[in-house]
C-alpha cells in the first residue's frame, strides 16, 4: 500500500469479505473463495449489486454519495473474483473504494 487513511465515519463504510471458507464450512460453501455480505455469504458476485442497493437504501440521499466500501481479502483470493466484485461495484455505482490491509512486517 502507498496510501493509508483511517475511516472517520464508520456508518459511511459497508465490509465485504471475501476468501475461501474455513475447513468447517467448506461442505457449505467448497473450497473456492466466497463473498460475505453481512451474514449471507455467496460464491455469486452479482449478489454484491443487491446488497450495495439495500445498503445505499438505508441512508438519507445526502449521504449516499459519501458511502464507502471496505473491501477485506485474503491474501490467497484470486484476482477473478475482485475484479468481477469491483464490476458490480462500478454496475452499482458505488466508486468509493478502499482495501483492507494488515500492516506487514518492516525489514530494519
């Protein structure tokens, strides 16, 4: 990461998650990455549009404009299903955003 800033307005930002499922709920989900949506989790990207709409839903039309997505994925998550994520992102209009990441490790 080359920029970093700390959300300031944490009911503005909605999460989503997206990794393969632990081995508890492989049976449930397989083995490939998933998509959690608050409690639904899915392996269909096109059900990021819905969830993005119901969540737009809830705020006053002022502040729509101002919603951000967190998007946190493992670090074993292929590309594929980020960039079919942030399609539906851009299909919800939903252009604001940012990445989770863990602070790594410093070499000194």
């Amino acid at each position: 990461a080359t920029e970093l800033t700390k959300l300031e307005e944490k009911s503005l930002v909605t999460f989503i998650y997206v990794g393969k499922p632990n081995k508890e709920y492989r049976a449930m989900y397989g083995s490939n990455s998933a998509i959690q949506l608050n409690d639904q989790v899915t392996q269909n990207p096109t059900a990021v549009y819905s969830y993005l709409e119901q969540a737009k839903a809830k705020l006053k039309d002022d502040r729509r404009s101002l919603m951000q997505v967190s998007l946190k994925a493992d670090k074993e998550t292929k590309m594929n299903i980020i960039s079919q994520i942030k399609e539906e992102l851009r299909r919800a209009n939903t252009l604001n955003l940012s990445y989770s990441a863990r602070q790594g490790k410093t070499n000194n």
